[in-house]
C-alpha cells in the first residue's frame, strides 16, 4: 500500500472523467455533481452522448469538453482527480475501429497519466475482466494473469486493457502518480446503449421488440451481472480509499448465471412472444466469469447490494422507455396527410 500527498489548494480543481458522456461514466458524473463536485465531462461521443447527461448540461458546476483522450490534453485543465472510463466497452464498438481502440487503451491512458503527473491529480484507471480472457481459474483474483488470445478480434480491447494496466503500475511506481486499476466485471442498468451488443442489453432489446432471443454457443457459458449503482459506488471507494492498493482490484458482482437463465430472467419479467434461438459461439468469447472481490470487500469495505433480480426491471424500464420515446418521435415525423400519386395518362 502506498500514501501520496496531493496538493492542498483545491478550490478552483475539479473532477475529470474521461469517457463522461458513456453508460458508466455519465452516472459517475450525476454521483460526483450531486456530491458537490466541481465535473469535467471529457468525451468524443464515439459511444458517449449528450442525451445520458441529461439536467448536467445546465447544471453551472458540470462542463463538457468534447476531445478524444488521444488527442493532448489542455495544460491549463487544472484537476484533483481523474476517471478514465474511455474506452468503447462492447464488441461490437471496440471491434468496428480496433486500432483506434488500442490507442485510446494506450495513448490515451498515457495523456491521462502524463496530466496528473503535471497537477499532482489522483488517478483511477477503469480496466476490465476481460484482462482474464477465457479463465483457466475461477473465480479470477487479482493475482491470475490470464488466459488471452493476443491476436485475436478481442485483442484489440483486452491487451489494449492490459498494457493500460502496465502504464498505471509504471507510473505508481517510477513518476509517484497515485494510481488505482478496478477490474470491471459485466455491469448493466439504466443508459446502456440499446446496440451495444451486450448480452444483457441485446436480451432486453429483443424481448421488447417480440424478436427471438440471441443465445451464442450453448448458453452454459456464465457471466456475473453488476447494477450499475453498485459499480458507481465501487470505483468512487477506490478513488477515496486513504492509500493506494499496490495492484487491481475486482469489481463485480460474485453472483454467477448461465446465459440461458438471465434469458428466462428476461422472458419472466417482459410480456413477449420471444423464444431462444441458438448461434455459434463468437471467437474467443469466455467460457466462464466470476470475480473473486474479497481484496475489494477487505480494502473498500464494498460489495454489491443489488441482485439480478432487482436490477433487471429498472434496466427493463429503461430500455421501454427509449422505445416509446423513438416510436412516438416516429409517429410526429409522419406527415398528417398524404397526396395521392398522381399517375400520367400519356
């Protein structure tokens, strides 16, 4: 464990959360405001938008700078504390533009870190689960180096995650910047993206929609399942926490389903005509996820309060609500009358 000083005079500093405008980000920027913090949102709205931030935007102590974490960021950016959420997060998103999500895992983490440095800012890095791969141990401690494929269509996410890691532990421990890794496990809620590809996401979507529900491979495969307050609370913790973990630390939800039974979750809880249809499993897609969080229990004194089965219908709300939303903006775009075609007798 390590103790760092920051510097005292913070009255005109702030929070920066890059990735801001994002599922998780944007509900670490309503936690953080409603707190009475002074909150940069830094986004390129790749994935991010500014729909998620919602009342922020006329909230006087909340600002938006939209820029991509590759690009410098501005010197004069005076902070106490940095999140970095920014990173598409679901395969569809971080495959569409793999090199691009490699260099925001990279350059982007770097620029980050490179800024604390300048402004003696604390600095929380958001990695992932997928750091573990395809698990030859489970549950996964913080101690398992993994089991990744490093050319593989995830690679460009899982060791664009893991070399961000590498940078962090270099950074604690040759430049003196207060870092700390969380180890994201599956997090679902309110404000994830309806096409972001995610099984819980893409399960509610279709269940709604009366289409068949997507199973890849068997449908034994396992995940465990984080509300996103849950999470929220976490990673706010491990900002907080008075010293500095040596190393990662698991956030996630240790309660752990088959792909088949969050699907009868669904189906139990959304009046549909949906049945199961069966794919072949994606390449290098896990078999089996679970986090071990007892170092996240012992030095955050956190663990999650939310079970699937509470956090699936407010999820479920929302995912409805977006689509009365879109349906209703339909129905206004149409035009009221339409003129019959006209057809030439020549």
């Amino acid at each position: 464990m390590n103790s760092f000083r920051t510097r005292k005079n913070h009255r005109r500093r702030a929070v920066l959360v890059a990735g801001g405008a994002g599922f998780l980000g944007s509900n670490l920027c309503d936690r953080l405001v409603a707190e009475g913090a002074r909150v940069i949102c830094l986004d390129n709205m790749q994935t991010g938008s500014y729909e998620n931030l919602g009342g922020l935007v006329r909230e006087p102590r909340f600002s938006v700078v939209e820029q991509d974490v590759c690009d410098p960021l501005p010197a004069n950016l005076e902070v106490e504390a940095v999140y970095n959420l920014a990173c598409a997060a679901s395969p569809p998103r971080y495959q569409a533009d793999p090199v691009h999500t490699m260099m925001t895992s990279v350059v982007g983490t770097r620029h980050l870190l490179d800024h604390c440095e300048r402004h003696g800012a604390r600095f929380l890095q958001a990695s992932t689960s997928e750091i573990y791969g395809d698990p030859k141990q489970h549950p996964q401690a913080e101690d398992y180096w993994g089991n990744v494929n490093p050319t593989g269509p995830r690679a460009c996410y899982d060791e664009g995650k893991r070399a961000a890691e590498t940078l962090c532990f270099d950074y604690l421990r040759g430049r003196s910047v207060d870092v700390r890794v969380a180890r994201i496990f599956n997090t679902y809620g309110p404000r994830m993206r309806p096409d972001d590809g995610r099984i819980v996401s893409n399960l509610i979507c279709q269940a709604l929609a009366g289409e068949p529900l997507t199973i890849y491979g068997t449908g034994e495969q396992t995940r465990s399942f984080c509300y996103v307050d849950d999470m929220i609370e976490g990673l706010a913790r491990l900002m907080r926490a008075k010293t500095t973990p040596d190393g990662p630390v698991n956030l996630g939800n240790p309660a752990e389903f088959t792909i088949v039974e969050l699907a009868d979750m669904v189906l139990d809880l959304i009046e549909t005509s949906s049945r199961l249809v069966y794919e072949p499993l994606p390449t290098d897609d896990p078999q089996r996820r679970r986090p071990d969080i007892a170092r996240a229990d012992a030095l955050l004194g956190w663990r999650p309060t939310t079970p699937l089965a509470e956090g699936l219908p407010p999820t479920i709300d929302w995912f409805a609500g977006r689509r009365a939303a879109a349906s209703s903006e339909a129905r206004r775009a149409r035009p009221s009358r339409v003129e019959p075609v006209l057809q030439s007798t020549a």
